[in-house]
C-alpha cells in the first residue's frame, strides 16, 4: 500500500474505533462490531488482510515513513474534530 492508501485506510479505522468505544457496549460486543466495520472498510477500499499486514510490517522496518503516515493520520483526525466541534 502507498503512504497515502495506508494513511487513508488507518485514518477510517481510528475513527471506526473511536465510534464503536462511545457506543460504550461490552468488551466482546464491541470487538464484534469494530470486526463488522473492519471488514466493510476493507471490501470497500479493496484491501485485503494480508495486504494490510505486509504493508504495514514494511512501514514498521521502515519507522520515518510509519512516522509520516501517523502524522497524517493525527493532523487528519484532529481536523475532523474540530469540524466537528464546530458543527456543534
């Protein structure tokens, strides 16, 4: 996966994350619908679980780029959160 794939796919899944903790549900339940969501985020951006997890094996051997994705990843959800709150 290219940076900006990577960066797009985690930024979809910290989100999913985030929404699935403030449905507060019970530890089990929520691991079965973040699996739920995992898999639609990945049907839908046509990325499979070996891909995922060799990509980012590779960004782990190679931190400076796993440090560029990140920041996109944080400065891209802490946008959206102001939106957010703004919206509010």
């Amino acid at each position: 996966m290219s940076k900006e794939d990577m960066a797009s796919y985690l930024i979809n899944l910290h989100i999913a994350e985030a929404e699935v903790q403030n449905l507060r549900l019970k530890r089990d339940s929520a691991e079965v619908v973040f699996d739920i969501y995992e898999n639609y985020l990945s049907e839908k951006n046509g990325i499979s679980d070996t891909l995922f997890i060799n990509s980012y094996n590779y960004y782990l051997r190679h931190p400076k780029e796993l440090e560029e994705i990140y920041a996109v990843v944080v400065d891209s959800i802490s946008v959206r959160s102001s939106v957010d709150e703004v919206k509010e």
